[in-house]
C-alpha cells in the first residue's frame, strides 16, 4: 500500500472532525481556493448519467412527453419543507413565530404542503409547510440566516422535524393509534419513526385531556442495522420524551421474536418497512446517485428487501397492516415487490390494500409491466435456470399483476408536486387461527443477563475489534432487581411515589447505571426477557437482546457539590418528569414566572427561599423534613401562570435544576402546569416572540 493509499485509508475511517485534527497534525493547509460557502462545481453541472435516462425510458416510468420535464425537476434542489410536532409544548406559538420570520423573503414564505390534518387538530389547522428556499440557500444566503436560526433552533427543541414530504406519507397511510404495537423495521435516521411518536402521543394526549396515561399505550419499536446511525436516532427521540419505545441493532430481515409473560408470541399491529433501496428518488438531494448509478444496483436490493418484507410479515398480527415503501424508482424495489404480495396472497394470507387518496400530492398507479437488466447488457423479459445465480424469479412480473393490482400502489414523481420520488403500497394480513407458541419453552422467563454475560463474556481483543457503535448498544434491567429493596423504597419514598410503580416501570443500564428510564409495564417484561434470534445457534438461538434506548430518561444523579448530603441521589430530569407528576406526592412546588426568572438568571440560596416562598413559590413543604428544615435533592417545579399575565420572561427551555442555580437547596425539572415539560433553551430573541405570541392568558 502505497503513502496515498493509506492516507485515503484513515481519511475515509474518520469523521469530519477527526480529518480535521489529522490535517492540523501534519501540517496540511486548509483549502483556501473553494468560495466559503459555495459549491465549487454548480448542481446542474453534475446531473447527468445516459445509463439512468436510457434504462428509465425503457421501463417506461413517465410518457415520453412528460420526459424532459421529468430530468428538470430532477436537477433542481429539493424545496425544504418540515412537519410541526403536535405533541411538543407550543408548537402552534412556533408556527406563529416561523410564519412571521418567513414572511421578509418570498423565497421562505411558508405553504401547505399536504393538506391532510389529523382528527385531533381544528379543521382549519396545518402541519405540514414548504418553501421554495432549498437546503444550499438557507445555508449560504445572508436575508435567511434569521428564518434559519430559528429553524434549527425549534427543530433542535423538538417543536418541529424537518423532513421531506414523501417521506411524510407512510405514517399517514399507517396511521398509528396510542393501543397498537408497532414497528419501524428500518427506522434510522428517524424522521419517520418520530413522526409515528409524535402521532400517537398527540392522540393519547386529545384522548386524556392533554396528559397521556402511558401504562395504557402500546410500545414502539425502532430498528435498524447501522449502529452509528442509532446515535442520531436515539438524539432526536429524546426531544419528544416517549415512554413506551425501544432503540434497537438488528438486521431487519433476521429481527427477532419476542413473547409476551404467558410464552405467546407478541405480534405487531402495524409494521412500517421503509427498506434500503438504491434511492434514485433523492436524486435532488444525492450528487453521487448521479456520477454512480448503474442499472444493477436494483437487482442488488431486490433480494434483500424481499427477505425483510418476508421477516416483517411474520412478525405482523393477523389483521395487522404493514406498509412498504422506498425513495426509489426501479419497478424492481417496487412493483417486484409488491407483484410477489399478488402472487402469494392466497398461501400467506395477505392482500394489497388500495391506498386511500391523499390531497394535496399527485399519486400514480404502479406500472403494469417492466423489464429486468441483464448483467452481461441489455434486458431479460422471462425469467430462466441459467440465470438462478444472479436473478431470482420474483424480479419479474407474473400473470396475477393486473392492471387493478397496480392501481392499488403509490407512485410520486418529481415533477408532479416538485417532491422527490417514492414509493409506496399498504399490505394487509388476513385474519386466522391464533399462533402457537410451541417456540417458546415453559422454562422461559425473564433473563438474568449478568448471568448471561459472564457466560459469554469477550475477550479484550475481541471487545477492541468492535465496530464504533458498538458502544451505544447496552443492556437492560428492572432496577428492583439491579438496587437494593432499601434504595429502591427510600427513593420512591424520597417523592412520595409507590415503591411499587417503581418496582414495575424503572429500568436501568446494567453496565453504566447512569440514568433510570422509564417504561410501560406492557413494554418492560417482553422486552427484557431472552429473545429468539434468527440464525442464531448458539443457546438454542435464546440471547439477551441489547438497546440503544429503551424507555424515556426519568432520574439521573445529582452530581452537584451542593447535593452532597442529600439522602437520595437521584432527581428528575425534563425529558420524563411529565410521567412523574401524576404519581410523585412530594417534592413538587409550584411557582410563578418571576421565580423561574430569577433562578435562571443567579443563585438563589436556600436562606432566600422562605421569602421566595412568600412571593412566588407554593408548596414548598412539602420538600421539607419532620423539624421543618428543606432537605436538599432533587424536585418538580410546576409553572403556574397567572390570569391575565404575559408569559415575557419564562423560557420553553431547559430547566433540570442540578443545583447549581439553587445552591444548597434543591434541583428542579420544571413542567408547566398542564402537565407539559420545558425543554432545552432558546435564544433570547426567539423568548420574546413567544411572549408575544402566547399574549395575556384568560
């Protein structure tokens, strides 16, 4: 290997931030002759590849009129366009807020995009925006740096997601509801699977009164095989503070079987199998799709999506939906696929569904027929012997895939509602005998899994060969069987919450310990229990299963030098501390804004809290101890908002109190008093556009 070839080598094994330290090592210039900010080479420059265009004129994908429109709209950016999450505090404010900033350029000036609105919103209510500005002029035009900052900042928060519109459609389709279980086979980076939270917590919440009762909801499952891509994952899931989900590391096609307390298989009511693909679709946002694209990266997906649909299949309830979909054009991740739904319905038990239609986006039938590339050149119209080891039958159309049958799947095109391409059918399983559970063995039970790991304990250079990710993945555990039945009762106790509910919902990392997550009942027995794993040999293929995330972060340690004679070490955090207020006795106090002012803005000692109490905080007994005096650890500060006042100074911010604004007093995880939860700060200007917006309170 020669000293360029090992350059690219660790250039290509490091992250942006890595190559940069590496660079400054060695001395490398930075790249002064690239425009900041600028692409040196124009997009349009680089949107041709003839194998693309003759290979897609042959499948006729669009008539030949429609073509040249068809290559266009491809060469032009993506609009961007984002979801607003009607589960986060004020995101109807923040839509008031982006709606002003948006309207000094015509350019931001925000439209609906899919006129769909959920049955819990008013009628007149919209979710869904776009703009005409794409991804390169927000970030390089000075007019949108302030639409921009404001943009990120409420995404970061959680109010909102930026997501492509096309990829906004499954979860329509699936329309999930807060008792079913579900899985998202192929969820990283996420988009999708937080839109399916968002949906059933916003429902929950319209169901309760706005305070969902999380030991009622179904769980949620994320799944994906790239670990690195968990991390992203799992950072944007903690904005939305979902109790009843799970984070987890598998191959889709190979994803294992869970059984429930009585050794019954636990099936899912919906599935959303957004499967790799060769995503020729975001052409308008993929350069390399452009230079690399061949007619054979089809024929490479095709095997593998159809053993992932196979997987989600069996793992769907009986009456169950699953929904398919791909950012792809190539009738071979798409139709083939569906067309092997057609064929097989009748011995599998299930059927395509016709997609309800969708205002707002122009959805195409499927196409009739196609044609399979040969890897030697040129097309195979009929599948034969000689061709087993690199084609399989199901890439070619079949007698059962009618005219009626395309009808029921989704086609979107570019140039039809300037969007990217995608792809989408719905699959309904038939109703049938309840399943055996013959694959559970009566001893089954909860696994032990400090047993299990001393069984299969690595040896350190095996645990050094690990992928990066690898790190993000951990283990599981109730914490009453991890604590001791005294930490457990003084904690629970601590807050005034039953040792019980403790007992069956808080669960902890086994190799960490760091925080306490919290999880539905429902949800923690089957997922802590062994797992049966496909092509898994070893232990009978019974394996503990680990979790990126597996429910939502409840306690973590006071680490503060002023909690160091607390008698429990741990407090709220804000990301669950909703889920705590129904249920926690003690150590809630309820306080005005002028409060909360003045703690973000200086220390206030714990010989000022009487006074303070006085003035701007009730119930502040109930975190004291029998001789009257505050005992210091953590607590919930509930946000009262007087009649007729401005919420000027209060922040949707970030508020978890670890005593270092209240010095030798007591921490805080702040929630507003219907219950909401504050999240992270926001910059000052952005403060005083929600105190406008919110205006006097009635």
């Amino acid at each position: 290997m020669s000293s360029n070839d090992a350059i690219v080598t660790t250039r290509q094994k490091l992250g942006w931030r890595s190559r940069c330290l590496e660079n400054r090592r060695r001395g490398v210039p930075k790249d002064s002759s690239r425009p900041k900010g600028v692409d040196s080479v124009r997009f349009t420059e680089k949107c041709e590849n003839l194998a693309f265009e003759k290979y897609y004129k042959a499948q006729h994908l669009v008539p030949l009129e429609e073509w040249e429109s068809f290559m266009e709209c491809n060469r032009r950016r993506l609009p961007i366009s984002f979801r607003m999450n009607t589960s986060t505090i004020l995101w109807s404010e923040t839509l008031a807020i982006l709606k002003e900033a948006s309207q000094t350029c015509a350019e931001t000036a925000l439209s609906p995009c899919l006129s769909h609105v959920p049955e819990y919103l008013e009628k007149d209510e919209c979710i869904y925006y776009c703009m005409q500005a794409n991804k390169s002029d927000l970030k390089n035009t000075n007019p949108y740096k302030h639409f921009r900052d404001i943009l990120i900042s409420e995404d970061s928060r959680g109010s909102l997601t930026r997501q492509e519109v096309t990829s906004m459609i499954p979860v329509l389709f699936l329309n999930p509801q807060p008792h079913e279980n579900i899985l998202d086979a192929c969820a990283a980076p996420g988009m999708k699977f937080l839109q399916i939270i968002d949906t059933v917590t916003s429902r929950a919440m319209a169901s309760k009164g706005g305070v969902a009762d999380f030991s009622k909801l179904g769980m949620i499952i994320g799944n994906d095989s790239c670990q690195l891509r968990l991390s992203t994952l799992g950072h944007h899931v903690k904005s939305l503070g979902y109790p009843n989900i799970a984070i987890t590391n598998f191959d889709a096609s190979l994803f294992p079987q869970l059984y429930t307390d009585d050794g019954k298989r636990l099936m899912f009511d919906k599935i959303l199998a957004d499967v790799p693909c060769t995503c020729d679709g975001t052409l308008r946002k993929s350069l390399d799709i452009w230079k690399n694209w061949t007619p054979m990266w089809g024929v490479g997906m095709h095997r593998l999506q159809l053993s992932i649909l196979k997987r989600c299949l069996e793992l769907l309830k009986p009456g169950g939906l699953l929904i398919y979909s791909t950012c792809s054009l190539n009738p071979l991740e798409n139709e083939a696929i569906a067309n092997y739904i057609v064929s097989q319905g009748q011995t599998e038990n299930i059927f395509l569904e016709q997609l309800p239609k969708l205002e707002g986006i122009r959805m195409r039938p499927g196409l009739t027929t196609w044609r399979v590339p040969n890897p030697d050149g040129g097309f195979i119209d009929t599948f034969t012997q000689e061709q087993s080891s690199r084609l399989v039958p199901t890439m070619f159309p079949t007698e059962t895939w009618t005219p009626a049958e395309a009808a029921k799947v989704a086609r979107i095109l570019p140039h039809d509602s300037d969007t990217g391409g995608f792809f989408i059918c719905a699959i309904r399983k038939l109703l049938k005998a309840e399943h055996d559970s013959k694959d559970c063995p009566e001893h089954q039970k909860v696994v032990n899994v400090q047993e299990h790991e001393t069984s299969t304990k690595a040896s350190d250079k095996d645990i050094a060969k690990r992928k990066r990710g690898a790190k993000l993945l951990h283990h599981h555990d109730l914490w009453s069987r991890v604590a001791s039945r005294q930490e457990l009762e003084a904690t629970a106790n601590f807050y005034g919450i039953d040792p019980d509910w403790f007992a069956k919902h808080l669960v902890i990392k086994r190799d960490s310990g760091q925080s306490l997550h919290l999880v539905g009942e429902s949800l923690a027995r089957p997922l802590l229990r062994r797992v049966k794993q496909v092509g898994n040999e070893s232990n009978n293929g019974w394996a503990a299963c680990k979790y990126a995330l597996l429910g939502v972060r409840c306690f973590t340690p006071c680490e503060s030098r002023a909690t160091c004679n607390t008698p429990c070490k741990w407090r709220p955090c804000h990301e669950g501390v909703r889920y705590l207020v129904p249920v926690a006795k003690k150590r809630v106090i309820r306080a005005r804004y002028e409060f909360l002012k003045d703690a973000l803005s200086a220390t206030i000692p714990a010989t000022t809290l009487d006074q303070k109490e006085r003035d701007g905080i009730l119930n502040l007994d109930s975190c004291r101890d029998e001789t009257g005096q505050l005992v210091c650890g953590g607590c919930i500060l509930i946000l009262e908002i007087p009649k007729g006042k401005i919420l000027d100074h209060c922040v949707p911010g970030e508020f978890t109190g670890d005593c270092r604004k209240l010095k030798g007093s007591i921490g805080m995880a702040c929630v507003l008093s219907n219950g909401n939860c504050l999240f992270q700060c926001t910059p000052p200007q952005v403060l005083e556009c929600y105190g406008r917006a919110l205006g006097p309170r009635a």
